[in-house]
C-alpha cells in the first residue's frame, strides 16, 4: 500500500524484500517495524528491525534492506521540503544527522497504531500533520531526553540484539557499532549505566537463557551451553556453579523432583 503525503513525500506500508542492492536515494527515510522481522544494514552495521522498532536513514546514505520472511514495515521518504522538516520544525533534522536505531515506547506504540489505522482507513486525514507528530515523538525521545551520555544506549535495542545473538560469538565492537561508539567510550557508557561492564552483562544474559532451557526443556546440557552461547558443557557448568552455586544438572534435578513431589 503506498499513500502520497505530497508531491515530494511519500508514506507506505510494505514488507521488503529478501535482500537487497546496497542503494542511496536523496531523501531521508524513516522504516518502523509492523510485523516479522527486517534488518536495514548501513555501513556495514545491521540494524534489526521487529515490531515496533525502527531506524532514521539520512538521505544519500548508502544501505541495502533484508527482509525476514513475512514482514510489514511502514517506510517514511522524507525530501527537505517536507512539512515536518521545514520551518519551526526544521530541528527534526536532527533526527538524519546519522542513522538511528529505536525502540517505540507504549505511548509511541499507541500513536503508530493510529497513525496507520488513519492513513488506512481516512483518506482525508491530514496525513502531513501525522508524520509531522510523529517526528516530534521521535525527535522527543531520541534527541530532547538525551541529558546524559549514557542515557544515549538504547538498552532496549541492545537487549534485543543481544538476545537474538546468544547462539554467536557478541563482541563489544558489535555493540558500540550499533550505539554509534567506539568500544572504549562504549564500554564506559554502559558500565555507567548498567552497573556491568558488557562482558559481564552478556554472560548474565547467557545465564538466564541456560537456566530457563533447563527448566523448561528436557535438551541435552551440550545443546543448552551451544544455544546460550556457551564454548561447551564445560565453560557452561563452570560459570553456572560459580554464579547460581550449583552445578547444571543439579537445577535440572530438583525441578524434576519437585514435579514430581506435586503429582496427586
């Protein structure tokens, strides 16, 4: 479905491909996530695309799209003329001064919604007074709140990515590339904001998924240290031990014990 918003702009939703060419175009764009999966990839840096999440593309950045199976994306093309650009807007620029990674709030969430239901179903919405809100919302969020460096990770995004990428190897580079960091200022960043240095954050995370597949699937131990990003059975039983303080087997036991203690 595509909508003209002006003879400059255009506003539609549609899934993207399987993959794509890497392209530029002059304007900027802006892709939300409505259904399935998408990654935009720009300079080499995939950003993942889910419901609700999103990303700005500066114009005449070079990037290319892949679609993830059944998707539905809402895709903004923004020339500079256009009304939430222009005039007592033109701070929305900001929003293009490099591409940006997001993750819609509840009340972001709520206005998309009826964003799409009123350009689907109101074809005389003013439909350039929606995306100009929608600007603000984004520019609200990402740019006005931003009061401290560290308030700039999007813990949300990089929650996401992590958790997609358990199965791999998650470097810090990884995660500052998609924060649009270096590694050291990074690592600095999230310290202050976590509490936890990535590493240790990662392996928290890789911890928690093990001891869920434990106690809700009957996997192998070998198949839970590959699916949560373990080396092997071994480098998963030792750092188990060490931050629960008891071994794998031993969880999986008492849970099994204390099923089977619940029986009639």
């Amino acid at each position: 479905m595509t909508i003209a918003l002006t003879s400059t702009n255009v506003i539609r939703r549609a899934p993207l491909e399987e993959i794509s060419q890497a392209h530029s175009h002059p304007f900027h764009q802006i892709v939300i996530g409505l259904a399935g999966e998408a990654e935009i990839i720009i300079d080499g840096r995939p950003l993942h695309i889910s419901p609700f999440h999103g990303c700005t593309i500066p114009g005449d950045r070079e990037h290319c799209y892949r679609g993830i199976g059944d998707n539905s994306q809402l895709l903004l093309d923004l020339f500079d003329d256009a009304p939430g650009l222009s005039g007592i807007y033109r701070h929305h620029f900001q929003l293009f001064s490099l591409p940006l990674h997001f993750a819609l709030d509840s009340a972001a969430r709520a206005y998309l919604n009826f964003m799409v239901d009123e350009i689907t179903h109101q074809p005389e919405v003013d439909r350039d007074l929606l995306v100009t809100t929608l600007l603000s919302i984004l520019s609200h969020r990402l740019l006005d709140r931003q009061t401290t460096p560290q308030s700039r990770l999007d813990l949300v995004m990089l929650d996401h990515y992590i958790e997609q990428h358990l199965a791999r190897g998650i470097r810090v580079e990884d995660l500052a590339g998609l924060a649009h960091l270096s590694s050291a200022h990074f690592t600095e960043l999230f310290r202050i904001r976590t509490g936890l240095p990535p590493y240790q954050y990662i392996l928290r995370k890789r911890l928690r998924a093990a001891r869920t597949l434990l106690l809700e699937t009957r996997l192998p131990l070998i198949t839970i240290a590959e699916r949560s990003g373990f080396a092997n059975q071994s480098a998963l039983s030792h750092a188990f031990r060490r931050h629960f303080g008891h071994s794998p087997g031993a969880l999986r036991q008492s849970a099994v014990s204390t099923a089977g203690s619940d029986q009639p």
